[in-house]
C-alpha cells in the first residue's frame, strides 16, 4: 500500500527553522518527482518546493531564499529546510509524489500532511 509518511512538523517562533522529512513506500512507478504543498485556513493548496528526479528544484515565490529542499532518490525521501520562519507560513504541510506511466499517465500521491505552526 502506498505510504508517504511526513515528520518534523511542530511549533517554532518567526526566525526559527524546522526541517520537514517525508517517505515514500509502495509506489510501482518511478517517481519523477518529491516536494512539499501547503494549505493554510481558507486558503487553497500551493505549492512549496519540488524536486526531479534529476535535482531541479522549483520553489513558490514567498519561500524563494528561505527554504530549501533536497532528494535522496534511492531511499524515495523528501527534506524541506525551512528558515527564517515567518507566521504566514503557518500551514498543514503535505508531502508529495508524482509518477508518469502509460497509460494511467500523472499521477500524484500525498501524505496526511503535518502541521507547521510559526509563532509571532
């Protein structure tokens, strides 16, 4: 069965860092592709940071030189080092796998996210 499974979520002041860590299990394609969404309250989801296969990254626009991220491709894990916190970054975090395969063509898998919560 698949399985993402996501640690490191918590409460941490605004200028603190946390680093998030997700694990992907049962997944029968190649993945092409780890990275991490966020939704806050009354917002929609959006992305955080992804990561290729190839190490390609693509950040959101309000983490850009805050965050990084990082892959180990063989043991299908996932890292989201978050710095300079701030409380808008105050989200469920999810992690999050995507496969392309024919015919099922992209496919995404997500974690139970965890919450990150930036004091003020």
């Amino acid at each position: 069965q698949v399985q993402l499974v996501e640690s490191g979520g918590g409460l941490v002041q605004a200028g603190g860092s946390l680093r998030l860590s997700c694990t992907a299990s049962g997944i029968r394609f190649n993945i092409n592709a780890m990275g991490w969404y966020r939704q806050a309250p009354g917002n929609q989801r959006e992305l955080v940071a992804g990561i290729t296969r190839a190490g390609n990254t693509n950040f959101g626009d309000s983490v850009k030189g805050r965050f990084t991220i990082s892959r180990d491709n063989a043991k299908s894990t996932v890292d989201l080092q978050m710095n300079s916190l701030k409380p808008e970054d105050t989200a469920v975090y999810y992690c999050n796998a995507k496969t392309f395969s024919y015919p099922l063509g992209e496919k995404d898998y997500w974690g139970q996210g965890t919450q990150v919560t930036v004091s003020s």
